[in-house]
C-alpha cells in the first residue's frame, strides 16, 4: 500500500513539473498598444505582437510594428504608432504579424526594442 503511494506522489510531482516545465516562456504577449505609451516602465524580456509595417531608411536592421488593430483603420487620418525592432536576422515582410522577444533599451530620449527572437505568426495583406 505505501509503495503504491509513493508511485502515486511521484507521478504527481512528475507531472507537475512537465507542466512547469511545458509552460515555462509561454508568457502573455503584449500588444503595441500595451507597450508603447510607456516602454520605461517595461524591463527585462518580453514578447511584443505586431503587424511590420516597413524598414528604417537609416538602418535596415530596424524595422516598426504597429498594433494588430490598425488593420482595421483605413482612413488616411490614422496616426498609427509603430515601435522601432532591431533585430540581426532575416527581417520580416511588410504585413507580417510577428512575436519579437526581446527588451527596450533606451537611444537618446527614444526606446528602441532590441528583439533577441522573432517569429512570424502569418501574413495580413496589406500594402501595394
């Protein structure tokens, strides 16, 4: 009886590390709209979803993302605020809605997402 007891807590506890484990990372996402009023108040890494609406001119290693609802503002009064991503890596097509990990980091009196992974989500044809 004991013996099938101890089977038992250890397959509890087995199992809730798996799901620790499974679950470890898969923290919220956060909207352009969440982060970019204040991105100060953001620290440490975070996932950041957004739609790339075009690449520095400057610096092709940066693009911007602006918040999913955007999409749905068609007029050409909309004042869409994008977040600047600066990633080492294949960048994303214009439309691409991505998940970037990463952290702010100031530059000047502006932040700057320094994104360490991105991967894209899908596409939203938008453009040309």
């Amino acid at each position: 009886m004991k013996k099938n007891i101890i089977l038992i807590a250890v397959a509890a506890i087995g199992i809730a590390l798996a799901v620790a484990f499974i679950t470890q990372g898969s923290a919220k996402s956060l909207s352009v709209n969440e982060v970019s009023s204040d991105p100060a108040a953001f620290t440490g890494i975070i996932t950041v979803t957004g739609i790339m609406g075009g690449v520095s001119q400057q610096d092709p290693t940066i693009f911007g993302i602006m918040d999913k609802k955007e999409l749905q503002c068609t007029t050409p009064n909309c004042k869409k605020v994008f977040i600047p991503v600066k990633f080492q890596g294949k960048l994303p097509v214009l439309g691409d809605e991505v998940n970037v990990t990463g952290r702010f980091v100031r530059v000047g009196d502006d932040f700057l997402f320094a994104a360490e992974k991105m991967k894209v989500v899908r596409n939203h044809k938008i453009g040309g």
